[in-house]
C-alpha cells in the first residue's frame, strides 16, 4: 500500500510545488474541502509524515479514521505558518510544535502522546488534548497552554491559588489577573467570582472600598436575592415550545428543571450567576433536516466581550487592520471597547447580552452595524448621528421569549437622529418603543422594518419585502408635508440663527429695532407651526408619528 507520504510526495513532486500547498486536509465534516476522497485515503498508510519541506502550510488536517493505518510521527520543522492542526484520532506519541509561532488551534486528542512542545510564547484561541498520556503534572500544565495561557501567566496565576476553572471564571466576568488579586485581597474567595461581578455590575463598589463588615453584608445581600429556579423559570421563559435559549441573569438555587423543553439549544449562564448554588436538568432541540434527531441542550458559560476580543485579538497592530468584524452568538455580555479597530467597516455582534453599545474609534469607517437581539439599556438613537456612511442599521429585537424576559434593546424617542445618515438604506427597528421622526429619515431609505413598534401603523400601507414596508413609497405618499416639515426646520434654524445674532448685538450695544423685527418674524412662525401641526393630526397616515413640537 501506498503510504500518506508518498501520495503527497507524487501530488508535489517539485519543491516549488510544495511551496505552494498552504492546506492538506484529510477527513473534515466536509468533503468538498479535502485533499483527496475518503475512497482514496482509506487506501493510504498513515505511518511516518514529514512535512518540513512545506513552509507556507497554513492548515493541517489528518484525522487517523480516515487512513487504512494512523500515523506515528509527524514532522512540523519551519511550518513557521501553520495555525490549524488536527491530527485526532492517530497514534501519536511526540508532538512537536515549536516551529508553529503562528498556531491558534490544536486539536490532538485520542492519540498516545507523552510529549508535546509548544512554542514560548503561544496562546491558543482553540484546543484539545483529552485523551492522551501525559503525566498529571505535564496534564495539567498543558491545560492551562490549551486555554490560551502563556507559561508566564500560567506561574502568575498558580501564585493565587486559583484553579484553573476559577481563573477561567473570573477571565469570563472580565476580571485582569491584577483585578483578581484585588478583589482576593478583599476578601473574597478564588471560587467567588460571581460575587464580585454582582457587587462591580450591581453595586458599582471596587476591592478598595469593601471592609470585612462590608463584604459580611454583601454577601448576605446576595444570598437573599437568590430566587427559586423553578419559579424564575416559570415566569421569565413559560413557554416549552418555543424557547430556544435561556439566559439566567439572577441569583438561582435548587433545580432548573429544563427537561420539558423541546427546542431548546442553549442555557447562558451569567458571570453574576453562582452555577453550583443549582443543579440543571437540560432540556432538548432537534434538527429537522438530519430527520429531526434529538440533541441535548447545550450550557453556555457567558464571557465578558472585552475578555474575548482581547484572547482573540491581543495583537493591537492587528486590531487596526481589521475591517470586518462579527461575533454575534457568542454569549458575550457587559461592555465592549472598540477603540483599536480603526478601521472597522462592518460590525455585527447580534443576539448576545451587550448592555452598553461600543465604543468606536471611527463611526464615519463603518456601513454595517448589526446590534439587534441584545441587552442594551435605555437610549435614542443620537448615538449613531456620527455614523454618516451607515448602509445597513439592525438595532431591532426578534426574539419574543427574550423580550419577555426583559432581555432586549431598549431604543425609544425618536427617528430624528439619523437624518444625517444619507447613505442609509436598509433599517430594522422592529420590537422597540421608536414613536416618532419617519419624516426626519433620508430618502436612500428603501426598506425599513418596523414590526410592533408605534410606527408600524402609518406603514401599514405600503408592505415591502418579507415583514418589512416600502419607505420609497410612504414618502412619496407623504411628500408635500414632509417638505412643509422641512421647510418650518429651515425656518427655526434662520431664527435661532438670528436670534443668536441679535443676543451677540445686544451684548455690546442698545436694542434696536431689530428685536421688533425678531418678534414679528416669530409671530409669523408660529402661526406657520399651528397650520402645518393642524394639517398633520389630519393626516391618519403620519398622526403623532410626525407630530411637531413647539420650540
């Protein structure tokens, strides 16, 4: 039989081949990507691999399932490129991975390794190495390597007397390895980092302002707060058929019994929530292309969204570069700073649990922002004035068991802000308490979707793609007072104008008769505010949505 190397060997014959192979992938969940048909590596012997002559490899890919016998060294020397290993399923008992300065995922688990050399400095985004050999000591270094430590922070952190799964913990609620220490100084123990985020988040108190008696009654505080897990579960997420996520945000004991639960794909559990104050009895979700097949419901461990984009993109020259950015469904919450993505053109990171919207380094680089199915606290939409190069704005909510349990984006007020954003064509509000401004939007609008928002009725009309309406269409329908509406805006603006004016003469010289003109002008304007307001509650069509309020 012929062996894996001789294949490749045959495929490449030329070193200036081998040069140019940047993946070799045997045996991935999709087909269409591998190097060669599963026929065809069945037929191959696994064996002695070297693939030192391949520089430029970027992706590795050998699961030992797949070859007629598994390999038993692999060769990694100057794959100074290589970010993707999986080389699971083998019979492995070294692996060698200094070279690979760039790798970010490892996957070799169910092999016999006894040694693995991992470069100095690596910190890995994804890993497993279950399954193997190593000694206990080597076992639980490695753990610490495969969750993206470094050897130094590993030392750093041994020193606290965290475990592992703490520290994971408190990198999940945000905390720095300093911002650990502070908060064990204060008292708190390294298996109680659930309590300092309720005390950071809910109590807005740091490590240097908490005493023991403090701290005493803290404690006590959250403790009472704790509610039944069944009748939070009750009352928050009733409905067994239809939720297909459950996100637990409070303090809970005794059993959440989800059991009953029929599509049901995650539990999310906050930072802020102690999990072994209650037990989970996980529910289910199918598939119903894979002849619905039943899968146990997941459970999630939510992650500050700072503490994720600074494992993923510690690089801060990296960061600058980036254009395109998106990390929706990841089960992030709290804040997020995007100060160093200068660049950044799109950006989506929809159904998570962000309470404040980001900080942006560049609001006029940006054309897609997708922000919908959050946890976004109280806001009009001033905040996105600067975004003037918007396409796209999703800032809605589509989950109803979310909104029932208080998990949404809460945008009220107005439209009026977004006026400035001339190059805007496609906008989602739906399921947010926006009443008002429809007359304010730029006409490059094209579809805007709505859905159980005050506005929804004067758009009744005038039905668009899918759910949403035809903005093109209700502003023809409404031209002539939108333009009216307009026109009063120009005319304020030139009195506020001549007003500030006037109050700038005044300052160094005596009245004049230009006051008098001021006063006429605004008596006229005012005259023209009631006719045109009047025409507007007559309109069924824009009613209060367009309502003028008085200077």
């Amino acid at each position: 039989m012929v062996t894996l190397q001789e294949y490749l060997d045959r495929q490449y014959p030329t070193q200036s081949d081998k040069e140019q192979v940047t993946e070799i992938i045997i045996g991935s969940w999709n087909s269409d990507c591998d190097t060669l048909s599963r026929e065809q590596s069945e037929q191959l012997v696994g064996a002695k691999l070297n693939l030192i002559s391949y520089p430029k490899l970027k992706k590795l890919r050998i699961n030992g399932e797949y070859l007629a016998t598994k390999l038993t060294e692999l060769n990694l020397v100057y794959c100074f490129r290589l970010a993707e290993l999986d080389v699971a399923n083998n019979h492995l008992t070294t692996l060698d991975l200094r070279d690979c300065v760039q790798l970010q995922k490892l996957n070799c688990t169910f092999n016999s390794l006894i040694t693995l050399y991992l470069p100095r400095q690596i910190k890995l985004e994804e890993s497993n190495i279950e399954n193997n050999n190593f000694s206990d000591s080597e076992q639980a270094f490695l753990q610490w390597i495969s969750r993206g430590f470094s050897s130094q922070e590993v030392t750093k952190w041994n020193n606290t007397s965290c475990q592992l799964s703490e520290v994971v913990q408190w990198q999940r609620a945000g905390f720095t390895l300093e911002q650990t220490k502070q908060w064990l100084e204060a008292g708190l123990t390294p298996s109680e980092s659930y309590l300092a985020t309720w005390i950071r988040d809910n109590k807005q108190l740091t490590p240097q302002q908490i005493d023991n008696d403090i701290l005493f009654q803290l404690q006590s505080e959250y403790d009472d707060s704790a509610v039944s897990a069944s009748e939070w579960l009750e009352q928050y997420y009733p409905d067994q058929e239809r939720t297909w996520s459950i996100y637990t945000n409070q303090p809970l004991e005794r059993v959440l019994d989800c059991s009953k639960y029929s599509k049901l794909w995650g539990i999310y559990i906050s930072s802020l929530v102690d999990s072994n104050r209650f037990e989970i009895k996980r529910g289910s979700y199918e598939y119903e292309e894979y002849n619905q097949e039943k899968h146990e419901t997941k459970v999630i461990f939510c992650c500050s969204t700072q503490t994720y984009l600074d494992k993923k993109y510690p690089n801060q020259s990296a960061r600058s570069e980036i254009k395109e950015l998106d990390i929706s469904c990841r089960g992030l919450e709290g804040i997020i700073n995007l100060s160093d993505f200068v660049e950044l053109e799109c950006l989506s990171f929809f159904n998570n649990y962000l309470t404040q919207l980001p900080v942006l380094a560049n609001p006029l680089a940006l054309i897609h922002l997708d922000i919908s199915n959050n946890n976004l606290s109280i806001s009009d939409c001033t905040v996105f004035s600067q975004m003037k190069n918007l396409r796209e704005l999703h800032i809605g909510n589509h989950d109803q068991t979310r909104i029932h349990a208080g998990i949404y984006n809460r945008f009220s007020g107005s439209l009026a802000p977004l006026q400035t954003l001339t190059k805007l064509e496609y906008l989602n509000i739906d399921n947010t308490n926006l009443d008002s401004g429809l007359e304010y939007l730029p006409k490059s609008i094209t579809t805007i979707y709505c859905t159980n928002t005050p506005l929804e009725p004067y758009l009744k009309d005038f039905k668009g793609l899918g759910n949403g309406y035809d903005y093109s269409d209700w502003r023809k329908a409404n031209l002539t007072l939108i333009e009216s509406i307009q026109e009063y805006n120009e005319l304020l603006a030139a009195v506020d104008a001549f007003d500030s004016y006037l109050a700038l003469i005044n300052a160094t010289a005596k009245k004049t008769k230009l006051e008098q003109v001021l006063q006429v002008l605004s008596f006229y304007l005012e005259e023209e505010r009631k006719y045109l307001q009047k025409e507007l509650y007559q309109s069924q069509k824009l009613n209060q949505a367009v309502e003028i309020s008085p200077k």
